[in-house]
C-alpha cells in the first residue's frame, strides 16, 4: 500500500526534506537530500482543482461547468493555488486588458464577466 507524501512535519509543521529514493523493480536505494516541486505543496482540494483546470486546457467556462462554481470562485481558487506556489497574485490594478479581451473572444467569459475584470470588481 502507498501513502500520499506528505510535505509538512506532524510534529512541528515545518517543510520536510526528501532524503531517500528506493528503486521497486530492483531495491536500489538512493540516499542525499532532495528537492521537491512546488506542486507538491498544495493541498489535495488544490490538486485536484488543478487537474480540473488543465483537463479543461486553462477555460474558466468549463471549469466552471465541470466543478459547478462560479466565475468568481474559480479566480478565488486560482488565486489561491498561485499564492500557495508562492507567487504574488497581480494587483487589482494590474488588469491584462488584452488576455480580458482575448477571453471574451474566445467565449471564456461573458461581456458582462469582462467589463466586471476591467473595472476591477
């Protein structure tokens, strides 16, 4: 039986290393410290909407339609995973006018879903 990996000591809370690889097929074992993808990170809600999101090629209409949520949620979660991938989501105020439009063209969004990203609401 395999267990998820977890990233977070239980005891402490702080990061863990990866410091052993094991080879199923022929029982090398590899020993030194490792580093982890920031992926590896996020809660399994965070994973799973990921793969939501990429299955769905990045559409925010068809992740809402397959997760049944909101427009606005789905930015929420968006939002979300960026910040835990530590990254700082862009401020309101650094709208990309041009992906806006672009998602209207491509009927992403509505009309009134892009005049509500471009007052910044």
């Amino acid at each position: 039986m395999t267990y998820p990996v977890i990233t977070n000591c239980p005891v402490c809370s702080h990061k863990l290393k990866v410091t052993k690889l094991r080879c199923e097929h022929c029982s090398t074992t590899i020993e030194n410290e490792f580093e982890m993808s920031k992926l590896a990170s996020l809660s399994k809600e965070q994973l799973d909407f990921v793969e939501v999101f990429l299955v769905c090629r990045g559409n925010i209409k068809e992740v809402e339609k397959e997760l049944g949520i909101s427009y606005p949620t789905v930015r929420g979660k968006l939002t979300d995973i960026i910040t835990s991938l530590g990254y700082e989501p862009k401020k309101k105020n650094e709208v990309d006018e041009k992906k806006i439009v672009a998602m209207l063209e491509n009927g992403e969004i509505t009309p009134e879903e892009a005049i509500k990203l471009l007052k910044d609401e």
